[in-house]
C-alpha cells in the first residue's frame, strides 16, 4: 500500500471515512483489552506452581551453610540461591548479594544509599548542589520514577539500534563530575527490545567518567527471557569488562525472577565488584537480619540450577512467541508501507516499541481508549513522562490471551491509521 | 546469704578460691552455648510447620482483592494480611501498611525517607545541621544501629519501671527542635521486659514536640508474646491514645510475625495515620511493586485469623516459659541477697535485663566467654554500644535447651560472682 503521505486529500478522507466505520464496529463491542503492562500471564504463572509444593512440613529447611532456613542467619542469601542466580547473571557467586522480591527496590535502595552516604565513601549526594543521571529513551519509567524521587535531573540519551548513543554518553560522563549513574537495560531493552552490542558494551567498560562515584545502573531484566531457540541475543557481560578496563567498581548489575517463577514472590539480586559489595553489605546488616531464606530456598530447589532455569524458560517463550507474533504480524500487515509508524521485531523482553509520526502518540493512547483498549500512557517511556516528540508508544502482549491480542492489535493499527490521517490532513 | 559488700577480705579470698574451683570444673568442659540472641528455638519453629503446606499448587491463590498473589499488584498488602495484623497490632485495617519479612527494614526507611524526603513535607533531615533521637536506655541495638548509621545524635533516657523517664523526655522533646524521634519498645521491652504504663501511653500520647516532624518509632514487636497465662501485660493503644489527644500523626507503630511465624520469613508492617501512610505509600509506589503477597495469604489462611494467633502464641509461652524460669531461679538462688546485681521477672518477650555493680559488665561478659557461654556484648544496650556505667547485660534465653540453660546460667552466676569479688576486693 501506499504512504499515506503520498495520498490525496480527497483519498485520505475517505480511507478515514472507511476506518471510522471500523472503529465504530469494534467500539460498539464494549470490549476492556489491556497492553500497557509487562505483566506475565496466568498461563505463565502456572509454569511454576510446582514451586509451591517445594518446600513442604517434612522438608529439610537446612541450606548448604548449614543454616536452618527459617530461622535468622545468612544476611546476603544462602549459597544455593546465590549460586543459581549468579549463574543466571554470569557472575561469580561471590560477586553477589540476594535480596528480597524486586530488583526495583535494590536500585531505589541503591539510590537512597548513595544519597545518604554516597558510593564507597565519596560525598552523599544529598550534600551536592546538583546530581544528574543519563536516561537512554525510550526506557523504563520505574527506573525515571526513582532519580525523579530523589530530585536527580534526567538527561535524555537517544537509544539506537546497538543501544544507547555512546558517543553522547561517553562525552556527557567524561565531562560533567554531577552525572552520577546512567539507567540501562542492556538486554531485549524496555521497550524496544534492543541488545547493546559488544562494541556498545565495550565502550561502556571504556568510560572515563568525571565522578569518582559514577555507576552504570546495568538492569539486566531480561537477561535469559528469550523469545525464539533459533534466534537469540548474545550480551556481554560488562562486570567483566570493566574489570578487564580497570574499572571494576563502575558497575552495579541487578536481576530477579520476577518473570522466571512469580512476579508478586520472586528473589532479586545485585552484582559488583567485592569493593562495591563490600560497601552494599554495611548498609544491609543496619537495614535487615537478612531476607526470605524460604524462598530463595524454594527457588533453588525447583529451579535446581541454571540449566533448569533455562529449560523452564522456553515455557516461557512457547507461550510468549505466538503473542508477538500476532501484534507483529498485525503491524506489518496493516501498517507496512503506510510511513506512519516505525517498530523493531524484539528477540525476547517483554515489549514491542512503537514510534508514530510525531506528535501523534497521545492521541493514539486516547483513540485506543476510546475502544476499550489500555495502552502504557504515552510518554512514560520517557523522563518526567515527557516525550518531547509525543511519538513513542509501548505494547506489552505478554498478558492479554492470543485471541484478545488479534483484536487488540487491530484496534491499536485502527487508531494509529485514524490519528496519522488527521496529523496528515493538517499539514496539507 | 550476706552481701558481699559485707564480707571481710578474707572471706571474700576464701570465697574466691572456691568459686574459682567451680570455674575451672565447669571451664574444663569445653562447653559451647550460647545466650547472645533472641533466636527462637528449633522446637519453637517447628510449632509454624504446617505453614508450609497451606499454599500448594492446586491451591487458589486468589486474595480477597480478586488478585492472582502470584503475580503483580496490590501495593500496600492484601485485605487478609492486613486484617490479621491489623487485629494483631490493635489498629484499624486501614491504618495499616504490609511489607517484607523485617519490620526493622520498615525503620530503616522509615527513617531513610525521613532524612531524603522529611516527614510529611518537613525538611528532609539530611539537609539539617543537626537531627537528634531520644533512646530509652537499656534498649535494643538494631535501633540504635540504625540511627548511628545516619549520623543521628543518640541521647541516652534512663528507663522506670514504668517505662522512659517521662519527666525527661517531655522536657527535651518540647524544648529542642532537633529532636526528631525516640525509639520505644513499648511491651516487654527489650532487653528489660518493662511495659509502659498506661500514664507512660498518656504522656507520651500529650507530648508537645519543638519539632513537627517528631515521630514515636513505637516498634511493639512483643506485643502478644506473653509468657504465662494468667500475669500478661497491657499495653494502651498508642495510636488511638495520639488521636484523642489531637496528635494523630505523632506515632509510626511497627510489628512483624517475626516471632510468631519464622524469623527470617515472616511478614512485617506499620501502623499510622492516613496521613502518615500517604506519605509512606507515596515512597513505596517508588520503590517497589509491592511484597511477597504469596506470603502474605501463606500467613493470613494459616492463622485465620487473631484468635488462632493468640492460641499459637500459647505454643510459644509454653516453649518459653520454662526457659525463663530456670534463669531466674539460678539468678534469684544464687545472687539473691548477695547485692551484686539486680534484675527484673519479665511477663513476656524474649530477655531478661541484668545489672551488674558498676563498671563490671564487660569483664563478666568475658568471663563467661571463658567458660564457653557467648553473653551479648555488654555495651550493645546503649547506643554507640558504650554504657556508661559498664553495667548492663543482656541475658537471651530463648534459643538453647533447659538442659543448656541450666549449665549456661550456672555460668553467668560464676562470672557475676568472680568478677564483683574482685571489684570488691579493689574497693577494700
């Protein structure tokens, strides 16, 4: 089909004529479809109910340490869960720390450490004038909605193909002594599902950063979440790196299995160099006598160890594959051609990204709406929740069945044919 | 027996040598226990067993919300869990907040948020010159711990009978706007097993604070931990006693099932007011996508309900009870009349409070380190871990056998007994 750019005035009057008619079709079936929110499936969930029965009355409760599990004891996680996870991270175990259910709450903890105490010694940065952090967008907005809490400016780095754009980071970091931390989700990123590649990795571990204190906020979300056996992504592991480059303590890793076993009841984790752990673990012993040792021993028993973790999660992806492919599919088939819009085929995560022309993405949010269907709000993928080209849309197809999904996504083209038309019209 | 204070040199020699014996016999034993932690017992988790079989995988996992547990959602705790601890905290459902497995973690942010992002829009307490907290002393070290960590200026407030000495807090807290906190263990204190009386409450429930944002950290974490059934302890209801006074914001009230479920997988939360709890829930939906809700339902259908923890707690007082008795009885044949150190029966908790002759607390500590008995540090009772008169110790019955306790306690008594002989003898 031909860009609607291309089409005359009268033609595009009547194609929205056209799809009215449609929108009122499926507006008039009430439906409540919902894509906003990267929330497994119920599907998903029962993957994992054998977890439940793990750990029963007549189970020995003793981890390797020899540490009855529910008891106190073993602040920074049982050596089996550690273990697991490190592996998990491709890290050595004793390069990290388990914490409780959210890897969310160790990058605020993290956060609100640093402001406090500052990072192995350097001032708090509550006591400075001014802290600021990079943003590669579209990105994920818990990770904004933390540096905006603290009252941490955001500086907006564009993402491209191969990840952050390393030229702007590497002269802003080199440069500014405030910038103390850049959010990155190196893996199937949110939203657009992008690996950083080795060269982006590589030049991550180069950085010469102003500020002794900088830390690369590395949250590899999505680190074993594949969506294909054939065709995955490959990622560098950047503690490595930087230790290889002489910078060992530049970056804070974090992961959970919040969207391996239970997103409510998972076990999170961090991963640093000893000096930065070291510098974690004195904050830990003032904060907690240690997290929920039953779960990370529920966890490390089910899942046995990584090969288990990585069969378990090709369940995952039998369930997902079908869901991107349909949205995928639906883009394509309804939207290829039309230059209104712009979108990547991810190879695992959990979201597909969606660029419209500019200035429509709000509008597109609302349309959806008005058809029953929640989308992420436009903007959120960015700072502040301003996107300064009102363009970027997130689907999130993990949750809704695939037969919810195909209407879905018809509605969601439907809308952003109807809003593009309009955006058009004005401009001829 | 006579006082010791009271015997010639040379009956105090005399006495000595003998002790000395006793030492020596039972040091020769290489014996290992230990009375350092309030632990419970194998025995008293094993009481909580049937936890594990509450929630299996052909259970439903659906919460009173309509909410999947497993799977993101409810931020603040599920209905259930709220009203069980709600009941257990003697609130309201509503003016009650669930978290992870550590009400000390709840402190700790507490606290943490207070010094980022003040106290319901006061300045935040990093950006003072100075913040102060009141600590009835003896207390508990984790508290005192937390606001070291801070760099929070800790006053010492001798503790009554009857609770902190009210005449002096009322002072303070009412003169000095610095002061921002005191840290109170109203029920079964640690480490004294003092419950505040019902004028303490209402003192505390009138204080006119300097600063607005002076909060009572009121961590009732013994509240239903009697140890007989027929002499408890009440304890008014701070929250409510606050809100009849017209200062319903003036108190955080902070529990877990810590000792009631197990210690490391149990489930913690805060009671306040609706406007201390939006300004806590505005961090929390910041920092986390909510807490374990799988254990959550784990501890909310397991106890049903109040009256099944309350008769569960009788399991624990039956555990308790005998170990309690055996110190005291050691304590009250051995050192009775001698006046060289005094002690409190406690009804409830997990210590019992033990004051040497002055400036004898830590050689005793050793001493019975010695003979293989690990005590607390003497110290760990009073902030900054220094008691100024080097007298307090903390005896944590809790964890090993009555077997263990009879020897352990034989211990403590010939380490009281050498140590305050010597420091009579200097004095002579």
């Amino acid at each position: 089909m031909a860009a609607y750019n291309e089409l005359s005035k009268e033609e595009l009057l009547e194609l929205k004529n056209d799809l009215e008619t449609q929108f009122k079709e499926v507006k008039a079936q009430n439906l409540k479809l919902d894509m906003s929110r990267g929330k497994p499936s119920t599907e998903q969930l029962n993957l994992s109910m054998g977890m439940m029965d793990v750990l029963k009355s007549d189970s020995d409760l003793v981890c390797e340490e020899g540490v009855d599990c529910r008891n106190y004891g073993v602040l920074d996680g049982i050596k089996e869960a550690k273990q697991l996870l490190a592996d998990m991270m491709e890290v050595p175990k004793d390069n990290i720390v388990i914490f409780g259910n959210s890897s969310l709450n160790i990058m605020y903890d993290t956060i609100a450490r640093s402001m406090t105490h500052g990072v192995m010694g350097s001032t708090p940065w509550c006591k400075l004038d001014k802290v600021k952090f990079l943003c590669p967008v579209p990105g994920y907005d818990r990770h904004f909605a933390i540096t905006e809490y603290f009252g941490i400016e955001m500086i907006n780095v564009p993402m491209t193909p191969t990840g952050p754009d390393m030229d702007i980071v590497e002269k802003l970091v080199s440069s500014d002594p405030a910038i103390k931390g850049i959010w990155c989700v190196p893996k199937y990123s949110n939203p657009q599902g992008i690996t950083y590649s080795d060269e982006t990795v590589h030049r991550f571990a180069k950085l010469n950063p102003a500020a002794e204190d900088f830390r690369i906020f590395w949250d590899n979300a999505y680190g074993i979440h594949h969506l294909y056996e054939d065709k995955q992504d490959y990622l560098l592991e950047i503690l490595m790196e930087c230790k290889k480059e002489g910078h060992p303590d530049m970056v804070y890793k974090f992961a959970s299995t919040s969207k391996i076993s239970f997103p409510g009841s998972g076990i999170g984790a961090i991963a640093a160099s000893d000096a930065n752990l070291a510098d974690i673990r004195k904050q830990m012993k003032i904060q907690t006598i240690g997290h929920d040792k039953l779960n990370q021993l529920r966890h490390a028993r089910y899942f046995k160890d990584i090969h288990g973790m990585v069969q378990h999660m090709k369940k995952h992806a039998d369930i997902m594959r079908p869901k991107f492919d349909i949205v995928l599919e639906t883009l394509e088939k309804e939207l290829g051609g039309l230059e209104i819009g712009s979108w990547m085929a991810p190879r695992g995560g959990y979201f597909i990204s969606f660029d419209a022309m500019e200035g429509c993405a709000k509008a597109i949010v609302a349309k959806a709406k008005e058809a029953g269907l929640i989308m992420t709000n436009a903007g959120a993928t960015f700072p502040y929740g301003k996107d300064p080209k009102d363009s970027n849309i997130r689907i999130a197809p993990s949750y809704p069945t695939v037969e919810e999904l195909k209407v879905a996504a018809k509605i969601f083209v439907l809308s952003v044919k109807l809003v593009s038309i309009d955006k058009i019209l004005e401009q001829k």
